[in-house]
C-alpha cells in the first residue's frame, strides 16, 4: 500500500503540474482502477500479464 500511496501522489503532483486539480488527479485514478475492474471481470486470464507489465514499470 505505502507504493501505491507514493505512485498516487507522484500522479496527482504531475496533474497539478500541468494545471490541473486534486479532483481531476482522483478522477482520473478512480477511471483508471475502474479500467483494471472491467478487465479483471471480463478477462481475468490478462490480469497475471498486468500485473508483470506493472512490476517492470514500477519495481
């Protein structure tokens, strides 16, 4: 959980950077968690690949 947290908030201090507000930043975490949902549920033979893909780009 504490590199979510830290992955989050590196998130939100890009949005802020570019202009945008705390509640786009959440938003746009809220559509992307929601994204993996739909995935998890439609195609849970992909999640093992998400996750790996997920382990590369944030060790």
């Amino acid at each position: 959980m504490a590199k979510f947290k830290v992955l989050y908030e590196q998130g939100v201090a890009n949005v802020l950077a570019v202009g945008g507000t705390r509640e786009q930043a959440h938003k746009a975490t809220q559509n992307f968690a929601d994204i993996i949902e739909e995935m998890a549920i439609s195609k849970p033979e992909a999640v093992p690949s998400f996750v790996a893909m997920c382990k590369r780009e944030y060790p």
